[in-house]
C-alpha cells in the first residue's frame, strides 16, 4: 500500500514540474498600454510635414476647361486606381511620376521638374503656374499624391507587413493595429521608430506603457518609416531555457513515470 502511495505521489509531483515549466509570472501592468493613462484631454500631436523625397512615386492628376489637353498629361496615373484602394501590400505598381536619384521627375511637354524636398502643394503650384505660363493649359486643377506611402512594422507583433497608407496619414498605433498587435512578448516599452531625414537614419524610442507617446512627434508617422518592436527578457531567456533543458526534461519525466509504473505494480 506504501509502495503505490509513493508511485501515485512521484505522479503527481511529475504533473506540478510540467505545469511549472509552462507557466511564468507575467508582469500585466508592463503587457497593458498606457497603463499610467487618468482622465483627461491633452494636445495630440500635429501631422509631420511630408516633403517629397527621391523614388516617391507621385500621381498627379489634371482637370481643366479642355478634358482633351488634359488627358495628355493624366497618361502615367491611368493604372493607378487599382494599387490606391489596397490597404496593405508588399508591391506597388510602376505608373505614376517616379522621382529620380537627383530629385526630378519627367513631366510631359516640360521635362525635368524638381519634386525633392517639396511639399505636395508647393510642387502642385510650380506644376500649376508653369503649364499657365507655357499656355499648355488654362485654370488647371492638380492634384499630388503618394503612390508608395507606406511603413513596415517588423518583431513581435501578430503579422509583421507593409502597410499602404492611400489616405497619407496613420499613427503607430494604427500601424501596429494593422499588424494584428503586438504579441504577449512584445516590450511595450521599448518600440523603436527608424526614419530617414535629410539622407541620414534617425532612430527614436517609445514606450506605449505611457501617455506621453500621444504627445511625441513619432506619433504619427512618415512614409518608408519602420516600425521595430522588440521581445522582451522572458522570450528570450524561455527560448534559451526550452532548448537546453527541454529535451533532458522530457527524459528526466519518461523515467520518472516508467519507474513510478514500476512500483505501483
């Protein structure tokens, strides 16, 4: 009778060393956003100024009084439609106005025309202002937009993607919402922004365990922005763990329980 207490409880002490080896203590307050966040209101951040930078790919439509002068110069967006409703994608067409390494783009009938480190509307207005003074067109309308504004979102979140952004707006979280989330190894804390400005890469860190994040310049962020969310100290060190100890626990728990069949017959 002795003899089967014991096998029964070396069984049981099997089952405990299998539950602990999968359950860790889980910090909630570090695995919740804004977990300092009160009752309030706060000034959000404004939009960061989009300047135009080299291989953007620009649509720019034309509307005037004459549909046929116009039209020459609506050729390169006529396939532009169908990439501009994707949400997310990892390829963006060739149609468009791509600005080349020196910063121009190819307009019909005036060549060479400077797009880098404009704004949208200060290169609509040049566009504007020299299609009326050649006498191509008169009262043009234009239009700029983004064909390849888009960010990637990379580590521990849900599905790491490229996200399209056709509207040329979208704020981390949104970012991050779009790449189904972080996951419950994410570091919350420590969600790192690569950016490029003025040819170089500025890197920033946030930490959405806190409200100040809605305040921070990265909040929303610019095309061809990455988005790194890094794995926290238990992932790595459980990785580590399972591979050196799992196999040798495994043999350790088959042993256990052909000796505790042994001694309870």
């Amino acid at each position: 009778m002795a003899r089967h207490q014991w096998g029964q409880s070396i069984k049981y002490f099997i089952v405990l060393i299998v539950l602990f080896s999968c359950v860790s203590c889980v910090n909630t307050k570090k695995a919740t956003y804004f977990s300092d966040q009160r009752n309030g209101s706060f000034e959000a951040p404004a939009v960061p100024k989009l300047l135009i930078q080299t291989n953007d790919l620009l649509s720019i439509s034309v509307s005037s009084l004459n549909p046929e002068a116009s039209a020459v110069f609506n050729q390169a967006n006529n396939n532009n439609s169908a990439s501009a409703n994707n949400t997310t994608s990892t390829t963006t067409t060739a149609s468009g106005f791509l600005v080349d390494g020196d910063g121009n783009i190819q307009y019909p009938f005036l060549g060479k025309v400077k797009a880098a480190g404009l704004t949208k509307e200060e290169l609509k207005d040049n566009l504007t202002k020299a299609l009326v003074d050649k006498k191509l067109l008169v009262d043009p309308i234009l239009t700029v937009r983004y064909l390849n504004f888009k960010v990637t979102v990379l580590g521990e979140v849900a599905h790491p993607t490229v996200v399209t952004v056709p509207s040329e707006r979208i704020s981390l979280l949104e970012a991050i919402g779009l790449a189904g989330d972080l996951t419950i190894y994410a570091q919350r804390d420590n969600v790192l922004v690569i950016r490029d400005e003025d040819g170089k890469k500025v890197t920033q860190r946030l930490n959405l365990n806190s409200t100040e994040l809605f305040t921070s310049p990265y909040f929303y962020l610019k095309s061809n922005d990455v988005v790194y969310v890094e794995p926290n100290k238990s992932k790595v060190a459980s990785t580590g763990r399972s591979q050196t100890w799992l196999p040798i626990l495994f043999s350790a728990l088959s042993l256990g329980v052909i000796v505790a069949d042994r001694l309870t017959r």
